[in-house]
C-alpha cells in the first residue's frame, strides 16, 4: 500500500521505480584539518546570531568543544546572512539539555537537540546536533523496508539503511573529522568558532566555496544513495548560491533521480516548499529543468512544467507569483505554502470547474469538486487534508464571491479572516488579464474604506449593474431616506449570480419578492465599524501579514 501511494504521489506506475544497480560502497575520505584565520576566510562577525554564539559559548565554557556549522558558515564566507544557524558540538544531546533551561532533543533518524530563545513569533531556534561518526553501508544493518514498514526492526538500532543504502537511523557519535566525512558537500563540511573567529576545513571547502562550486565529498553515486534528497539539495544550493555543479557531482542526478521515491513523501514535499519558497523560487524551476529532474518528483510541479504554454496566461500567472514571493523572502516578509501552492494549482482548478459546470452541475459545488479533484490528484495526503488545504480551499472558494458587490455580500466577504490572501490572489488574476482591474481596484477601496466610502462603493457597483440588459427587472431608483429594493434573486437558468453562501444577503435586502410593484421596505441595515476605521479589514496578508502576494 505505501509503494502504491508514494508510486501516485510521484506520477508512476509501480514498474516504474528502478531499483539501483548493486556496486561496492565506496568509502568516503576523511580529509585533513586546515585552520583559517580571519585574513583567509574573511568572515564579517556582524553577520553572526548572538543567541547561536552564546549556544557557542556556553558549550565551550562547559568544556565541550563546540562550533557554528554548515550551511551557516558557507553563507557567511560568501557574505550573506544565514537564515539559520547550527551548532555542532561533542556533547550528547543529554549532555547539552542539561546546560540550557529551554532545550529539547527530537528526532529519531538523527537526534538533535532544540535550543529555544524568545517566546512567541519571535522565537528562535538554534539546532544542536552531536558530531557523528561515518560508517558506511556495510557497516550498517540492513532493513527490508522503510521507516513506517521496519519501525519495529529499527526501534532499539543506531545505524541502519535499506535495502537501496538510505540512511534510516544515524545516531552512532564519533569525532569532528568523521563528522566532516559525513556531510554532503564540501561547502556545507567547515565550522566556525566565534570566538578565536577560526574556520576548520578537512575537504577543500573554503576553496569551492571562493570558487563557487558545489562538490560532492567523496563518491557522488554513493552519496546520492545514502540521502536520495541530496539530489534536490544540490539544485536549491545552485540556484540560491549562484554555484556551477561539479562535473562529477552531476552526472549522477538523473541515474538516481528514481530513487527519491524512496523518500517519505512528508520530507519530499518540505523539499519542495524550499525550493520555492526561500527566495529563488524560479531560479531553481531553472534548474531542475536543466537537470532534467522537472517532471517525476512533484506533481505540483509536473503540472506546471507539462501543462504551461510558453509565453502562455497560466506561465505569466506562475511567473508572477514565484517573482513576487522571492521579493517578499528577500524583503523578509513571510510567505504563506497555501498562497504558493494556490497560485501554482490554480489553473488545473479552473479547467476542472469548467467540465463539470459544462456538465451542468451548479457553480459553488461544481468548484468544491474541482477542488477535491486537484487535491487527490497533486496533493494527495501530504499536508492536504489540514490547515494547508483549507486555506488553498478558502482562497479559490473567495473568487467568484468577488463578481458579488450588493447587499451585505461585499461586508461578509470582507470580514473573512482570509479575505486578504484572497484578495491578493485576485489582484495576480488581474495583473494577468484574467479578472477586471476596476474589480481588484473596487475591492482594494472597499477592504480600506470607512463606513461611508463602503456604502458609496457598494452604491456605484449597484448603480454599474443597473442597465437595460441586466438580469431580472431593474431596480427602483433609492427613494429619498430610504434604501434601495432588493435585487432579484436570479432564476435557475442563471446559477453563476447566485452561488454566495446562504443568507448573507438574504436577511438584508429588505424582503421585497422579485418584480414587485408596491414601494420598497425600509431596509434594516447592520453596523459593521467604527465610522472612519480604514484597514482593519485588510490587516490578515495573503502571504503571512502584511500585504499578499502583490503587496
């Protein structure tokens, strides 16, 4: 059952999963210690997190060695600011909760421990992890199967992989210089002590790292094996880093690719959302497509890649998107997976809803369908049945809810605490051709207006929608002091005007029966603000917080 999952979650039939080819692991030099100084490596200390050098610090002066590593330190020898910042240390991860008030050792591939600064969303987290020894796979047991079916054979072992050479469980400490071993590329292998401001390199990586080149320590092939996400990694690092792959590191890419299928589906898809969400979202489409590693690995993504005409609305609408969320990182604004993911599956929605409303089903359910449609074929069970899904579920429902500007629609809709990511979406539409800019314009006012802007602009579009070819009888001009009659309520044979959700307008139209002739009842009308209260509505961001996705 899992193969038949993980085979749908990736696009293939069961025949088509190789299986690798057997070979001999190849055992992976340890390299020499280099220390560097200030003068070689020039590191500019003012990029450093002061909590992670306090981790630092407070590790050293219990006696452990300790040091900023990874991907921290290669981005700091480029001069960028890491995102995150990890420790490496010699002490086990009992060792190291006993020396912070606020730490937690998770995890059971590798056990690492969360050290936690601050409180609330301003929390951070620096990750402490033990050097571990390098022991290749025939050192290590074997399991038949994966991490959900081999649970129980794993459960009490330290160092196990499957039958493919994937590493399982890897809890076996062992000194820095294994460590080192151990680590994927040369970049992401040196580590950093703060305070004598000294980097220790066993594998040239200082040098690729001036260079800009991504190298894989030791034999690719094997390495690919032992982390089949490697393969994705490499990408995301050339694309953010702007570094060539290593002739030898890329020539296995495709020849492994089938083993990420492998690969717990959960980590396949936070591999995916790194790859378009940390601020080069298009640069690493770039590169999968020229690692020819764009279709068979995410389903989000195969429907880009094989449905997208060049030049086409759906690649302008995706283009738009991923250029506007890599401003958004670059700025350090959030991002929101739902918003990204929405944007991305759209368009797959839309031809869907099409069908079935051509089927004659009823626009609101038809769309529910269409939705449920795409989830089972793109998303299936991995993040798409929580919070993840109904939030992508509530930015397609808002949009035809927008075409609807009378009544207390225009109110409700307003209100929603996902109003803004829905509107942010429809303002993409807009840019694109899709949907009206005067639409995405009204709804920009209105989200921003007080009281009395709301009721002229909900005014303006009833008054726009009064014409000769309008649907139903046109309504009675609003009588001095007196609201308006209640619009018709549209006929079966027209059920796009009336998919809104029940009673929003029911109860505030004023009751008045369709093609009545007697005088218009006064309508009781609800408050809904503050007068002269701006913005309030429009505080929750399409994209996290402040301002969507064209903010």
């Amino acid at each position: 059952m899992i193969r038949k999952f993980i085979s749908k979650l990736l696009g293939k039939s069961d025949g088509d999963v190789a299986e690798p080819k057997s070979s001999k692991a190849a055992r992976i030099p340890l390299g020499k210690r280099v220390e560097f100084g200030p003068a070689e490596h020039g590191i500019d200390p003012s990029l450093l997190d002061e909590r992670a050098v306090r981790v630092v610090t407070t590790l050293q002066d219990a006696g452990y060695e300790a040091y900023v590593v990874g991907g921290a330190v290669r981005d700091l020898l480029v001069h960028r600011r890491p995102k995150d910042f990890d420790v490496a240390t010699n002490a086990t991860p009992e060792q190291v909760k006993g020396l912070f008030r606020r730490a937690f050792i998770i995890g059971r591939r590798f056990r690492i421990v969360h050290v936690i600064h601050g409180r609330g969303r301003d929390h951070e987290v620096i990750e402490v992890s033990t050097f571990r020894a390098y022991l290749d796979a025939s050192a290590a047991e074997q399991v038949a199967g994966n991490e959900k079916t081999s649970k129980a054979a794993i459960a009490d072992k330290s160092h196990v992989v499957d039958a493919s050479g994937r590493v399982l469980r890897d809890n076996v400490w062992g000194p820095q210089i294994e460590d080192a071993a151990r680590r994927d590329f040369t970049v992401n292998a040196m580590y950093y002590d703060p305070r004598t401001q000294t980097v220790v390199d066993y594998h040239g990586g200082l040098k690729d790292a001036k260079a800009k080149l991504l190298r894989m320590i030791g034999d690719p092939l094997t390495r690919y094996r032992e982390d089949p996400v490697r393969i994705l990694r490499v990408v995301r690092f050339a694309a953010k880093l702007g570094f060539a792959i290593e002739p030898k590191t890329q020539k296995p890419l495709r020849e492994t690719a089938a083993l990420l299928a492998n690969v717990p589906a959960s980590r396949l898809f936070d591999e995916m959302m790194k790859l378009l969400q940390t601020g080069h979202a298009l640069a690493s489409l770039a590169q999968l497509k020229a690692q020819g590693l764009e279709r068979g690995i995410f389903p989000v993504l195969d429907s880009v890649f094989s449905r997208t005409e060049e030049g086409g609305p759906r690649q302008k609408f995706i283009e738009l998107a991923l250029n506007d969320t890599d401003r958004r990182v670059g700025e350090g604004k959030p991002v929101a997976p739902s918003f990204m993911l929405a944007c991305m599956l759209w368009h797959d929605v839309q031809n869907a809803w099409a069908d079935l409303k051509a089927k004659g089903e009823h626009p609101t359910p038809a769309l529910q369908q269409a939705i449920d449609s795409v989830f089972d074929a793109r998303i299936g069970d991995i993040s798409g049945r929580g919070k993840l899904a109904a939030d992508m579920r509530e930015i397609w429902m808002m949009q035809p809810r927008f075409d609807r500007r009378t009544g207390s629609s225009a109110y409700s809709l307003v209100e929603q605490p996902r109003f803004r990511a829905g509107f942010d979406f429809l303002r993409l539409r807009a840019d694109v051709g899709e949907a009206s800019p005067e639409l995405a314009e009204w709804w920009e006012d209105f989200s921003l207006g007080s009281d009395a802007d709301r009721e002229a602009l909900v005014e303006a579009a009833r008054e726009s929608s009064r014409s000769p070819g309008s649907r139903g009888k046109r309504q009675s001009p609003k009588p001095e002091g007196g609201a308006p009659r209640a619009a018709p309520r549209p006929s079966p044979s027209n059920p796009d005007a009336s998919a809104q959700p029940e009673g929003e307008d029911a109860a505030d139209e004023g009751g008045a029966e369709a093609g009545s002739t007697d005088a218009p009842r006064k309508r009781r009308r609800r408050r809904r603000k503050p007068s002269g209260a701006r913005g309030s509505a429009a505080a929750p961001s399409g994209q996290g917080g402040d301002g969507g996705a064209g903010a």
